[in-house]
C-alpha cells in the first residue's frame, strides 16, 4: 500500500483545520493537499514513473510538505538530502542514486546546477517565473495541472524513500525504506500516548532527517495536528513560539535542548503549554533531565533509532515509569537482542551491541549488497551501538561501537565521560574521543565548551570527574574550545574534531596531563 492512501484514511475523517505554520502564515490542511495532488499530476506529466527516485535538496520551507506528498502520490522514491552538505558530496549521492529528478530551491541553485551537470530535471521552487530553460519552475507545476487525486498504488516492499547516513565510517551509504516500514511507523500504537490529536507541533528538525519526517507522518498526517516549522533551529526563536502558538509537543536532538536550557536560564519564557520534550538521535546527559522539568515544565521523553529503523527502535514510556538514562522499551512490534562478538545473546544486564528486527528495519543499503550482509544477519539489523536491557526490558544506550577508545586494554566509552563533564558546573558542552598515544594505543581527549563568565583549568576539570568516574578515564588532553562543530540535525561532529585532533591538542588552549 502506498503510504499516502493510509495517512488520507485518516486525514479524511478530520474536519479543516491548520495543517501549517510557517513564519507567521497558516496553511489550511486542505489548501497543502491540494497543492500536493497538482504537484503530483505535475511529476507525472514530466515523466516521474513509479519507483523513479525524486532527490529533494531542501531547507525547510512550506512546499517541503507537498513535496514529499506529491513525490509519494506518483509512486517516486524520496531522496532527502541535507542541503548543508558539500558540493561534492551532494554530488556524490546523486550519482549513486542515479536521481533522475532534483527538486531544489533558488537560494540552492547555483550549488546544484553549476556544479553537477547530471542528467536529472531540476525543479525549483520560488524563482517567481523566470527561469532557464532547462529548468523546471515548481510553481508552473503547481499551477498548470487540475486538482486531481492521483495515487499510485506501491506493493509494501517497494521503496518510499532512501536517505543516506552520514558516512562517519567511510562514503555515505543510501538506506532503503519501503512503503511497509512507512505504513508500520503510521500505525504504530506507542505515538497514540504523545496525545497530539489537534494540538499543536514545533518542527524545528530538518526535514530531510528522518527524526523530522517521522514527526511529520504521525502528527500531521495521522493526528491533524497543527505544524509549526522553523527553517532552521534558533533557542530564542524555539522558546518564543513555544510561548506565542502554545506547543504542546516539542521534538529535539540533545543539543538544541542543552542550547534551550542555558537560554530559558538567562531569560523568561512561559513554557506551560508544553507536554513532551521528545529528545531523540543522540543520548542526553541523564543528570539534566531533572532541570529540564523543572525550569522548562513538561514531561522528558528519551527515543532512540537509527536512520536504519525508520527512527524508532524504543521509547520511554509518556505515561509509565521513565528509568534515568534508559531510552526505554522497545517500540511494539520491534524486538531487541543484546549480542557479544559472534553473535550470542548476552545474560540481561550484561553490556554489548544492540541488535533489532521488527516493521521499522530497512531493506538494505542502495547498491551495496556487502555493506548490507554485514549490518544484516539472521534477520537482525546489528545497529553499532553498544547497550544493555535490564531485567525490566528497558533499554540503555551505552556508546558506539565505533566511539569506543581502546586504552591499554581497558575498553573506555566516550558517553560515560561526557556525562561525568557535564555534571561539572560551568561547562556548556563537550565532546569526548580517542587520539592516538605512543604508550596506551588511545588516550581519553575532550574538547570542552565553558558557560559565560567561567574559567577552568584541566587540573580543576580532572579532579571534579574523579566524583564520578575512575582516574584512567579521565581526559589526558583538554581543549578549550568557542563552540563544537555540529552536524545538521544539531548532533556534534566528532568526524570534524577527529581530523582536525592534531591542530586542535597543539594550540595554546590546550593542556597536556
């Protein structure tokens, strides 16, 4: 089944009401369907055929919405991608993908057109008109075709969309995901908790992430929610629409929450109306939790998926017993194992890789039959993530297998430290990994973000997580740093430090312990 025709069997039975918003205008749930239904006779009418892969190069803006119904209606295969990457490595995806289509917008077209030169159509939005000629304006699109109610029907194991990693190990690699694993997300009974039927939703995710898509199928699509969406994250603009359109659910990657927190504590914002702060993508520093609901109100939800799960694996509970640290139990119809090394399950309580089969598990990776067997096995998708369940079943995300540091012997994760750092008052974030040493093979190395007004020493910042962690785990090397580089979706970019650790531990803020 195509996944649109299951979100309509919902979206039909609701009256009118505001599907959108977007810097200061509303959209009526029926005005962005219609234009999604002419955008899809558009796409026919240029060729787009069913399982045709459609690349979207995007920030978020009001057209994503029909962009992504419009690209489904006609049977196409979305390719989000984030359009903050490079030109060479948005070039890179496209030829993998072999996109044939490529829907962009004006401030983006020199980056795509200029540079690429594929045989795809290129779609723009807002160039008001006048265009070249081997450009095709979405507008016309738009305008040209009738309302019809095109919708191309999809076996469950085609694709609806691949969205590629971000290719921390090696080239970026395209996740497949079929209309089932879409389908499954839409139906899954755990969101009917987020009680978001009719409320109001702040997107300031990116779109093309599958954390802000996921959001986008289950409370617009299915619920008739109202969407406020941000074209990019800002922590004092987050908290002034919180407080002006009254959000009740709030989803967020761990550091634009950290970000959001420091500014609620320097300002006053009326968060009162907020329920959820759905926190997903990464872990988040247990020991903040208590602060979150208490100065911002509202209840802390911990999630956890993989672009790989269709971004949801397990979830704490909105109306049970929430663990400290636990990212909750696996998601109805996911069923998690705990593996060592070669593959057995492990004792409840006991540490290793996070394996998980179920609806959300991806079909494979776009062209790399390898890559796939090797994630893939036995019918469990092995995720790189290294955790444990409890004798409850609640699941608790230790680090990734890739981030372990391998000290002497002694396996160190970076998660453990950096949750140690921010207990230390003063310090705003950091960023914990290994760097090579002579004697031990790694050594522990932190870049460390201080708040306003604070100075610290390494010596003082060592001695403070000896309180919470043993001494061969502490930072050997500290660099004070202005900010941390991030990825678009708010995640720090360690692949950024990790290559430029040499220029970072020689400068003058560093210490050598």
């Amino acid at each position: 089944m195509n996944v649109i025709k299951l979100a309509l069997n919902y979206r039909e039975k609701r009256e009118a009401f505001t599907g959108l918003i977007f810097e200061n205008k509303s959209f009526f749930n029926e005005e962005i369907s219609s234009e999604a239904r002419r955008f899809a006779e558009g796409l026919k009418d240029i060729g787009v055929k069913p399982g045709d892969i459609v690349a979207t190069i995007l920030p978020n803006c009001k057209e994503i919405l029909t962009v992504y119904e419009g690209v489904l209606r006609c049977g196409g295969i979305l390719l989000p991608i984030i359009f903050a990457l490079t030109e060479p490595e948005i070039t890179y995806i496209l030829k993998d993908s072999e996109a044939k289509y490529i829907i962009t917008s004006k401030e983006l077209l020199d980056k795509i057109h200029n540079t690429i030169r594929l045989k795809a159509k290129i779609i723009v939005i807002g160039v008001d008109g006048v265009i070249a000629e081997d450009l095709i304006d979405y507008r016309f699109l738009v305008e040209k075709y009738a309302d019809g109610n095109l919708i191309t029907d999809r076996a469950g194991d085609d694709l609806a969309m691949i969205m590629y990693t971000s290719g921390t190990t090696g080239k970026p690699k395209g996740v497949m995901l079929t209309h089932d694993n879409f389908c499954a997300s839409l139906e899954c009974p755990f969101y009917e908790a987020l009680n978001v039927e009719g409320g109001i939703v702040l997107i300031t995710l990116p779109m093309n992430h599958v954390f802000g898509l996921a959001i986008w199928l289950y409370s617009y699509c299915k619920h008739g929610a109202t969407i406020v969406l941000h074209r990019w994250f800002d922590p004092v603009k987050t908290l002034q629409d919180i407080e002006k359109f009254k959000i009740s659910l709030v989803p967020l990657v761990p550091t634009m929450l950290l970000m959001i927190l420091e500014e609620a504590s320097k300002n006053t914002y009326d968060t009162s109306s907020v329920r959820f702060w759905f926190v997903a993508a990464a872990p988040f520093p247990p020991h903040k939790i208590k602060e979150v609901e208490e100065r911002l109100g509202g209840i802390f939800i911990h999630d956890y998926g993989l672009t790989e799960t269709m971004g949801d694996l397990s979830c704490q509970d909105p109306n049970g017993i929430r663990k400290l640290g636990s990212v909750g139990k696996p998601m109805p119809g996911m069923e998690v194992r705990i593996v060592d090394d070669n593959g057995n399950e492990v004792p409840r309580g006991e540490w290793g890789e996070i394996t998980v089969r179920g609806w959300g598990v991806m079909k494979g990776y776009l062209n790399r039959p390898k890559e796939t067997s090797e994630v893939l096995k036995g019918g469990f998708l092995y995720t790189g993530d290294i955790g444990y369940l409890d004798e409850d079943g609640d699941l608790f995300i230790t680090d990734r297998k890739k981030n372990m540091i391998l000290r002497g012997g002694e396996n160190i994760y970076p998660l453990e430290i950096e949750n140690a750092l921010y207990k230390i008052k003063g310090i705003s974030e950091v960023a914990v990994f290994g760097i090579p040493d002579p004697k031990y093979g790694e050594k522990v190395a932190a870049c460390v973000v201080l708040k306003a007004g604070y100075h610290m020493t390494q010596d003082e910042i060592v001695s403070a997580c000896l309180k919470y962690i043993p001494k061969y785990k502490c930072p050997k090397q500290i660099a004070f740093v202005k900010e941390l580089p991030k990825t678009q979706t708010g995640k720090v970019d360690k692949k950024i430090l990790l290559a430029n650790a040499n220029k970072i531990f020689s400068a003058d803020n560093v210490k050598l312990t």
